[in-house]
C-alpha cells in the first residue's frame, strides 16, 4: 500500500527552500521529526500534553525545534516569520482521544493566515481522514476556492474505501 507521508515526505525533502516549516499537529511527532532534519527551523503546535510529551521525546536530539502546546489556530502568537512548508495531520492522536479532535473553524482559519506567510515556492500539506466528514468537506470547499497564486493537488487512494485525502497547496512564485 502506497504511504500518503512518505509521497508528501519526499515532496518536502525536494524542495529547494527549507528554512522554516511548521507541524501544526505534532501528535507522536513523525513529521516534527522527519522536518527537523530538513529545514533550518522547525515549529511544532498541537493542544494535547501527550502528543507535546511524545514529540519533545522524539525530537529530543534536534536542537532547532520549538514545540509548543497550542492550537494550530494560534501560531502567528509565536512565529513572525514567512514559512517554507507546514504539515497538517487532522484529526484525532492515533491511540489518544478521539473525542479531543481539530475542527474545521480552527482549521480553515489557521490555513487563511498560513497563505498569507508562506513563501514563494512553499507548500502546505494537509492530510484529511474520514472520521471527520464535516473538517473534511469544510478543507476541500477552502482549498478549491483558492486563486492565483496557489496551486491545490488532491489525491487519494482511489481503490481504498476510508482512506485518507491528501491536499497540497503549492504558492507558485509571482
């Protein structure tokens, strides 16, 4: 079975820009991770104590990532900075509480600000699971508005029933 992370791991790790990225769901902390050893700075939110525990433990031999426990939504209280990639996982922490989930308000507004910081050439990654119908449809309408300068790519496992969607918004340079 084809990995939707390792498709949109090697996009990132192609990337020619890779000065400041954000995890803003850093839930066991993979993709904090897999960043930390790609770009010069690396920023980590999410809102659960165990997800900030297990990436602070997994990334606790990198010394340029900055783990916070916040909403995604709040992220431009800590970064004053344009970013290179930024990494959504929504949902719930696999093996945490479900009932503890993102929302598509939360969501749709931290994607709103992230346009408006994302550099030349960044991208945002998003990938939509279908235990969340209502963030799921509220992600894909956003993401199908958006206009010159970002170029939005879908894809899925078309032959696998409940997989998830993975959505990349590229900022093409102007």
């Amino acid at each position: 079975m084809i990995k939707l992370t390792d498709f949109y791991h090697q996009l990132i790790h192609n990337k020619t820009k890779k000065h400041v990225a954000i995890d803003m769901t850093c839930g066991h902390g993979h993709d904090t991770l897999f960043l930390s050893k790609v770009f010069a700075k690396v920023y980590a939110f999410d809102i659960q104590a165990d997800a900030i525990q297990n990436t602070k433990k997994r990334t606790s031999n990198q010394n340029n990532v900055t783990i916070i426990r916040d909403n995604h939504n709040h992220f431009d209280q800590y970064i004053n900075e344009n970013i290179d990639v930024a990494i959504y996982n929504l949902g719930y922490l696999p093996s945490g509480n479900k009932a503890i989930k993102t929302n598509s308000k939360t969501t749709l507004s931290s994607l709103a600000k992230l346009c408006g910081i994302l550099n030349d050439d960044g991208m945002i990654v998003l990938e939509l699971y279908p235990h969340n119908p209502q963030e799921k449809k509220a992600v894909m309408a956003y993401t199908q508005s958006l206009q010159h300068p970002y170029d939005v790519i879908q894809i899925d496992l078309h032959n696998r029933h409940n997989s998830p969607n993975l959505i990349i918004i590229k900022k093409s340079a102007n």
